[in-house]
C-alpha cells in the first residue's frame, strides 16, 4: 500500500519526479486544449472531506476526472458524521462500496496516518490537508508554481536550487507553512519564515527555516518568492496579536510594501484570501502574483500524484 501524507520524508527525487509529471499533464493541456487522458480508467477515487475547501476538494475532483476515473466526494456535512458516526465507521463504509484512492481533509492533525495505517481501508490515502499538520499536495503546487514562474523548469529533473522563499503570517496554524518548508528546503530553496512569536511553532530552531520578526527587513534582502498565509482566526483560541490593524501594520503585504517591492518577486498565497489583512487588494491581483495559476497548476500535480500512486508507484511517503 502506498500513500502521500506529508513532504517531510518525500526524496527529491519523488518530488521531482512529480513536478515533471505535472509538467508533462500541462503541456498535453498546451497542446491539445485538454489535459484528459485515460491513464485511471476504472478505477474509483473518493473524496473524504471533513473540513471546509474550494479548492483542494474540486482540484481532486477535476483531477481524478481528468485520468478518467470514477470519483465520489463525501463532505461531512449533511452527512451521519453528525449522528455520531467514527472516521473509522465513515471510511470503512465508503470503501465498502469500493475504493482505489481516499483523499481526505481533516481537522485533526494525523487523521491521514491514522487511516493510511489503521487497516481500516485498503486503498491509497492521500492527505489533503489534516489539522496544523500538512498540506503536502498544496506544497508540490506551489513548488511547481516556483519552478514554471522562475523558468526553473525547461529541463526535467530540475530543484529549486539557491532559491529563496518567505513565508510570512501564520505559521504556527499553517500546515501549507509546513509542507512548503520541508519539501522547500528538500528541492534546494532557502526558507524564511516571518512572524510575530506567538505565531511561530513550538521548536522552529530545529526546523529547516531561518526565522525573522521584520517584514520590512525581509523584503529588503529581495528574496525570489514573497508567500503570504491566511491569518486562521478559526484555529485560533487565544489571542495571538493585538488587533487586525496592528497585525497588518507589522505582518500584511500593504499597498506600501508592495509598492516597493520589484516587478520580479514573485507573490504566493495558497488562497482563500483574507483581502485587506495579510495581503492587499492590488498585490493579490497584480501579475507578479500566482494565487490563481497555483490553483490551474494544483490540477497537474493532483493528477501526477493520483497517477503515480494508482499507477506507477511513488515510494511510500508516511
Ligand atoms: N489552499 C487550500 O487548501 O484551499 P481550500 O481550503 O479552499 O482547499
């Protein structure tokens, strides 16, 4: 059995591996004005989503579709999960009417493990994001973004050698922080994380990120990439900083800041997007900024991964 549940132990070579994959999907979508092909035909993915999402849940979908596979998305909402029913009982009776691949989006970090590695399924997990944990699919996009918004990409096989990667808000709630840093700094990239220090995690010395509490001076080593995180007040049982406009006086990507930055940094931002808070209006929708080609390219890379872990076999990640 074979999963993708995190970035943290993924080789560069998988990971690379499943960047030129993508790669290869979005050409044929170049070429032919679709990116369908039949590669899963027959085979039946389900979507288990126990936590809100626009985008990972319909890129999932569009993804299995576009292999040709049978694909069923379950959202715990309206469904017997609120009759009490176990993740256990939840996923035993979804993979009773049959399944080849489960993605799921928890809200409890480790949620993906569990049912990777509980025998309660016998198919393919892949995590869409579990808690504070990991988002490692979101990750691979953003890399992927990296790589095609750099012109990283004109050779297969290529890293994110010498890049370098802010990541600023959040990080403490964020597990796209998290993915991004491991496989980042797996693919050769450099990784700042910037934040108050009340929004940092517990042991971010030993994790591979330096780490700053100035946006300003941040900017001012001009690093390649600029990725703002979404403040997650819904995690949130404390109170963090002070106020929202002392938070974006100190940590959002102001007009000001913008302004000042060169036309080359690229601006990331996973989505969805707090407007106004860690990010302007005008950056969000400025050509340097990705939001809406990460989520064009997450279709590539969700069909490199549902392919490679039904079909060729990517090295168990878990
Ligand atoms: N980036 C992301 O995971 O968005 P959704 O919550 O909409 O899936």
């Amino acid at each position: 059995m074979q999963h993708l549940l995190h970035t943290q132990d993924l080789s560069r070579a998988d990971a690379i591996a499943l960047l030129d994959s993508a790669a290869g999907f979005a050409r044929q979508k170049q070429h032919t004005g679709s990116a369908k092909t039949d590669l899963l035909g027959g085979k039946k993915i389900i979507n288990l989503f126990f936590e809100d999402s626009t985008r990972t849940k319909i890129s999932f979908e569009t993804a299995a579709k576009n292999l040709g596979a049978e694909v069923l998305s379950f959202s715990a909402r309206g469904s017997s999960v609120s009759k009490g029913e176990s993740l256990k009982d939840t996923a035993q009776t979804l993979q009773a009417m049959g399944a080849d691949a489960m993605v799921i989006r928890h809200w409890a970090s480790g949620a993906a493990h569990k049912l990777a590695h509980s025998c309660w399924v016998n198919c393919a997990v892949l995590n869409a994001g579990d808690g504070t944990h990991e988002h490692p699919t979101q990750a691979l996009l953003d890399a992927y973004t990296i790589r095609q918004r750099l012109r990283l990409a004109a050779s297969p096989g290529q890293g994110l050698d010498g890049v370098r990667v802010v990541i600023v808000g959040d990080i403490l709630h964020s597990r796209v922080a998290r993915s991004n840093m491991w496989l980042l700094s797996t693919l050769g990239a450099s990784v700042t994380f910037v934040a108050p220090a009340t929004l940092l995690p517990f042991g971010v010395a030993q994790m591979p990120a330096r780490v700053s509490h100035s946006l300003d001076e941040a900017l001012a080593e001009k690093p390649d990439v600029v990725m703002l995180l979404r403040v997650q007040h819904e995690r949130m049982r404390a109170g963090f900083f002070p106020s929202i406009p002392e938070y974006v006086a100190s940590w959002g990507l102001t007009a000001e800041r913008f302004a000042a930055l060169p036309d080359s940094t690229l601006i990331m931002h996973p989505g969805p997007v707090n407007r106004g808070v860690e990010i302007c209006s005008a950056a969000v929708d400025a050509a340097q900024t990705s939001v809406l080609e990460q989520v064009e390219n997450g279709v590539f890379v969700r069909m490199a991964a549902l392919a490679m872990l039904l079909k060729t076999g990517l090295q168990e990640v878990s």
